[in-house]
C-alpha cells in the first residue's frame, strides 16, 4: 500500500519512523493507523476528497480498480472491509 520495500519498513522501524509490534515468531506487525498516518504524510497533505464531513471515516484504501467511466475503491476501516463505487474523475483526484 505504501509503494516501498520490506528493507525500507525495517529502517523505518530501526529509526523509529514507524511503530511496530512482533508477534512471538518475530514477524513485524503494523497497525493500520500508522499505514493511513504514512500515507498521509507521503500525500504532502493535499486532501485526498472535497466530500462533505459526514462522507468520512478512518481507513486505509487497499486497492483502487478503474475503468473508462467508473472505479471501484476498496477500503479497510477497521475489521470492515468496504467497496465504493465512484467515477473515474473522482478516483483520478484521489491520489496517483
């Protein structure tokens, strides 16, 4: 989701750029709100909508599908997985 390499996400994690849990096997967990925080940070802060307020709720967008007039936009928020049906115009606003 984040577009870099497993070695760029252990220095991260060495530097303290990103936090982090293990699981007893040693394999790094990391929690969806600090992927939404880094991709957040990587988006330079532009808006990623113009949507009204109410049109908002923490997730991460796990995969966007587009076609010539339309997109399918999948979202994890939390344990819930959803799927909005947008233009093509709004998910090409979205991000690159």
């Amino acid at each position: 989701m984040l577009g870099v390499r497993v070695e760029t996400l252990r220095r991260w994690d060495r530097e303290r750029k990103l936090r982090t849990t293990r699981t007893s096997g040693g394999q790094r967990l990391i929690p969806a709100g600090e992927v939404a925080r880094l991709l957040a940070e990587r988006s330079g802060g532009r808006p990623i909508s113009k949507a009204s307020q109410r049109n908002r709720f923490p997730g991460v967008i796990t995969e966007v599908k587009r076609d010539t007039l339309a997109a399918t936009v999948e979202i994890q928020a939390g344990p819930h997985r959803v799927l909005a049906f947008i233009t093509r115009e709004a998910a090409d606003e979205m991000a690159p």
